[in-house]
C-alpha cells in the first residue's frame, strides 16, 4: 500500500495491500478499499470516489483562484471512456494545472484500477480502458 501526503485514513478502514491511496485524499470511517483512492476526493463505504473535497483545497495548497477549477473537480464525461476523458482534460487548457496532472498520471497509472462515480451510476471501475 502507498499512502500519499496529507493523506486521511478514518478508523477501521480496510484497504487492500496493494493499492494506493493519492494525496489529499480521505477514507471514511468503516471502508472497504480495493482500488485506488483518488486524490482530493472522499472515499468512503465500499470504495465510492465522491466530488473532490473543496475543504481539503486550502490544505492541498490549492490557490484560492483554482479551488473552483478541476482537481479538486475533475469532471470525467460518462459518455466517453476513461482513456478518452482523460485525453479531453489534457487538452483543455482551462484545466491545466499540477493538480490535474497528477490526477491524470495517478489514474493512468493504476494497476488495481480506481474506482470513480459518474453520472447516475451508482459506482464505475476505471483504469482498464
């Protein structure tokens, strides 16, 4: 398992040995963990990435200007593909940032995965495109 900086770990939270959790990042209470945590987001329950916390921003380092732009806030289309959607965030210079590309490398980087919420799906898997 990797833990990155400023990450949380709430109580009792499992999560599996070989997955990574990304900075800023924070895992509810009771988790169960079996793909990678985003970063800047709120995990929680049985793995479900939520919106990029906006409280964790100022924590981050995020310039006050910023907080309102992607990572923290990443939007993922859930009419494209994850490779896809990630090629239309690096080519949107309004989303250029050092915290959208990390996020970017984290998600391309993932060998268990990570696990993302998009639309009015409950849960989707990322990471395997």
């Amino acid at each position: 398992m990797t833990v990155g900086d400023f990450a949380t770990i709430s109580a009792y939270s499992g999560v599996h040995q070989f997955c990574r959790i990304g900075r800023h990042a924070f895992v509810g209470g009771y988790s169960v963990v079996t793909k990678d945590a985003l970063p800047f987001a709120k995990t929680v329950a049985t793995a479900r990435a939520s919106r990029p916390e906006q409280h964790r921003a100022p924590a981050a380092g995020v310039q006050p200007g910023r907080r309102r732009a992607p990572a923290p806030g990443v939007p993922l289309p859930a009419a494209v593909n994850t490779s896809r959607a990630l090629q239309q965030i690096e080519e949107n210079d309004d989303l250029r940032s050092d915290e959208v590309a990390y996020l970017v490398d984290f998600i391309r980087t993932s060998r268990r995965g990570v696990t993302l919420r998009r639309g009015t799906r409950r849960s989707g898997e990322a990471g395997e495109d």
